[in-house]
C-alpha cells in the first residue's frame, strides 16, 4: 500500500482515539447551538478582516513623495527654499524628537497655545500664519512625508523644450517596497496554500469516509467548490458582497473627486518663455506683465506689445535659442527687425491657459492681492524658479477652504475693512481673525 495512505489512516484512527483532542477543531463535533453562528462569524470576521489588510495593504508602505504632493505641496518645499511655510530639507534635525511632528500636524494651534516654545517660534516666524490641520494623517504618513522631504528633491534636469524632470540616474524615492508586487506575491502564496489545504482535506475526509463505509467526497473543480459553498452560505455572500459594495462606492468616491485636478499641468506655449530668466533673474515684478492682478478678476495675459517693450532693443540674448523665440514675439508684433519699424499685420498669440478654474467660481485676484495682501506664491508656487509655468497648487475647494480657514487676515493699514475689523475685534478678541472669521465659508462668496 501507498506510503502516503497508510500515513493518512494511521492520522485518522488517531483522531478517532483521541477525538477530545480535535473537538475544537473538528466541525461535526460542535453542539448544533455552536455549529452554525459560530462558524459563520468566525468565516464572516476573518474574511473581512483579510480582505481590509489587502485593500489597505499599501499603508504599511507609506507613499511620503505622494502624500507630500497631497497635502504639504501646496506651502512647503521639499528643499531649503521657503515659501508660505519653511523649506523641509533636514526638518528631522531641526524640530524636537518624540511625538512633537504628529501633535504639530494633528493640532498645531493647540501646540501653540500650550506655550510650546519652538511651536510658537516657528509660528512668530512666519508673521503669524497658521498651519492647516491634518487630523487624518497617520503616524505613519506623517513619518514617510517627513522622511521624503527630509531628503528633499530629487536633482531634476530641464529638457531641451524647457520641461523640468527628475534625474533617470538618481534612485527613486518610493517608501521601500513596490506595494502591488508584495500584495500580488502574497496573494499567489495564500492561494497555492489554499489550494494543496483544499487537497489535503478532501484526502483525509475520503478516508475517514472509506473506514465507515461512507460514500467518497465529490471530486469537484475548485469553481464548482467555491459555487456550492456560496449555494449553501447565502448570507455570507450577502456580507461581503455588500463589503465589497461599500469599499467600491468609497474607491469611485475618491477617484472621481480628483476629477479635474492638474496639479502639475504644464502645457507647451507658442514660445518658450521662461519665467525663470524673466521674473528670477532679470527681477521683473509679476503685475508688469498680469497687471489685471491688481485692478480686477483676473490677471490678464500680456499682449506681445508688452514684450516689445524690451524686445525691441533685444534680439537676441546668451541663451539658447533665444533668437528664434524672439523673432516669434516680432512676428506677432508686426514688427520688422531690420527696417525698426511696424509692418501693421499682427499675428496674436494662442497661450495655453494653465490654471482653469470652473465657470460656476468667482476668484477676484484683486481681492487677494490688493485687499487680503496674498503673496502671488502662495497659490502659483516660486514661479521665478519655474522654466515652463506649472500648476502649483490643486486648487480645489477643499484646498481654499483650508486657506480661508488659516489665513489671518491683515488688518493694519487696510482701510477697507476698518469697520468691520472693529467689530471682528470686539467679537473675537485676542484671537486671530481668519478669511473664515470674515465670512470666507459662506457658499455666495466664491459661487454664483
């Protein structure tokens, strides 16, 4: 006889000798009050319990450049460079150990009202301007941000159309691990386990069954098996596929939300004009060319008459290629290099719009940057060190709100409001008049 059988029936009669020791174990022997709830739960729980660790798997391998991008992007940098907070480069050295990160991220108004010293230095430091709350990030989030941006920036390159991208010879940062190929290989390992379970048990059961005269088990496929169970456990099923039904809506619900977020959008223009050369290095101020930022809605887009302002005595510059970018400028100009003189046949130019908000909001530029003294930055990013223009912020709803709700509103030396300030003051305090304070939640003042 088959080593392998006389193996399964000597496991079987000792099973039968000492059947007290397999009684938890063995489910024909449960009372018939445990038989049926008991398993059913106990199936119930750990499937869900498995199917949550898969679906939220990828938390243990915290994304911190992605979750940077989400959530820090927007005020810091992942260098030394400051921008409406401090650049985060070689924060783990600076800021005190312990659990300080996580409460000055969860809470950090309340850290400085605690009389924290180094909280309220860092708050002093940047003229008062309260940090947005994250009480949703995790320790670990917070660890995997911190540790991304503690690193900083990866060396990026700019490409010959004046593209910024990331260095290929330098390693990505991602967190550790790939996330889907360690979920992919455990899952393999839990169905070939599944599976040789599956043999074994149907093995050991044909023999008990053959020592008591019992008919065989059916020789089913693994599909047949799995139909019969869910024909025999109809509100098991029901469970998880209203589990599954729930995480789904809530996975369509995140996804479609970032519908129409282009953080990063960077669209080619009809010449490649760089903000860098012009805002950076020449130092020219923002509202020269956007003046509308200033007097209306919008900032407006410079007409090539702008440029002629200059380009009329600069036809070429050490740059590369500058010569044939600023003969496009001449051509929409109507302006004839050599003769010094305009020919009357414009040619305007098509820019690619980069920061497109929704027809159904009101954003006045002037409000913000005359009345409420918003740095063109904090919402477009250090556009001086920007080659080709790029979205900096996600500009979404949620991300206003944020501002609104911590931005602290200037009052001195702003006339406009004196009377309104007045009362704010009496009503609030000592406590910080935020945009929020003002109004800045009400749905009319963005929407129409």
């Amino acid at each position: 006889m088959n080593h392998d059988v006389i193996l399964l029936i000597n496991l079987s009669r000792i099973k039968r000798e000492n059947s007290s020791r397999f009684d938890f174990f063995n489910i024909q022997n449960m009372p018939k009050s445990f038989k049926k709830p008991q398993r059913k739960a106990f199936v119930i729980l750990h499937f869900l319990l498995f199917s949550t660790f898969l679906l939220q798997f990828q938390t243990a391998f915290a994304d911190g450049k992605s979750d940077f991008k989400a959530n820090c992007a927007s005020c810091h940098k992942a260098s030394e460079q400051k921008l409406t907070g401090p650049g985060l480069k070689g924060v783990l050295s600076r800021i005190p150990e312990g659990d300080w990160k996580y409460n000055w991220v969860h809470n950090s108004s309340a850290l400085i009202k605690s009389g924290d010293a180094y909280a309220k230095k860092r708050f002093d430091e940047f003229g008062g301007s309260v940090m947005t709350t994250f009480p949703g990030l995790s320790k670990e989030q917070i660890d995997a941000i911190l540790a991304y941006a503690d690193k900083g920036d990866e060396p990026a390159k700019a490409t010959g159309g004046g593209e910024v991208v990331a260095d290929p010879a330098q390693p990505s940062n991602t967190g550790g691990l790939d996330p889907f190929w360690v979920l992919l290989a455990v899952t393999g390992i839990l169905l070939i386990l599944a599976v040789v379970l599956r043999s074994t048990k149907r093995a050991l059961k044909n023999v008990v069954n053959e020592k008591q005269g019992l008919a065989p088990e059916p020789d089913r496929t693994l599909w047949e098996s799995f139909l019969y169970w869910c024909e025999n456990n109809k509100r098991i099923v029901a469970v998880i596929i209203l589990y599954f039904v729930c995480v789904g809506v809530k996975t369509c619900w995140y996804t479609v939300k970032d519908i129409g977020v282009y953080q990063g959008y960077h669209p080619e223009q009809p010449i490649k004009f760089s903000h860098k050369i012009h805002a950076g290095d020449n130092g020219i101020q923002c509202v020269y060319c956007h003046s509308g930022a200033e007097k209306s809605k919008t900032a407006g887009v410079p007409s090539a008459n702008i440029c002629m302002n200059c380009h009329k005595g600069i036809s070429e510059t050490a740059n590369p290629g500058s010569k044939e970018e600023i003969a496009k400028i001449y051509y929409a100009a109507g302006w004839d290099p050599t003769k010094m003189a305009y020919t009357g046949e414009q040619h305007p130019l098509q820019w690619n719009k980069v920061h497109v908000l929704p027809d159904f909001v009101f954003f006045p530029h002037s409000q913000h940057v005359m009345v409420g003294k918003v740095e063109c930055e904090t919402c477009h990013g250090d556009v001086k060190k920007m080659t080709t223009v790029e979205q900096f912020s996600p500009l979404t709803m949620g991300w206003c709100i944020n501002c609104h709700r911590t931005t602290e509103v200037k009052m001195e030396g702003n006339k406009y409001y004196d009377e309104l300030h007045e009362k704010l003051k009496k009503k609030y305090g000592k406590q910080p008049i935020t945009v929020a304070k003002m109004g800045g939640l009400d749905c009319a003042k963005c929407h129409y």
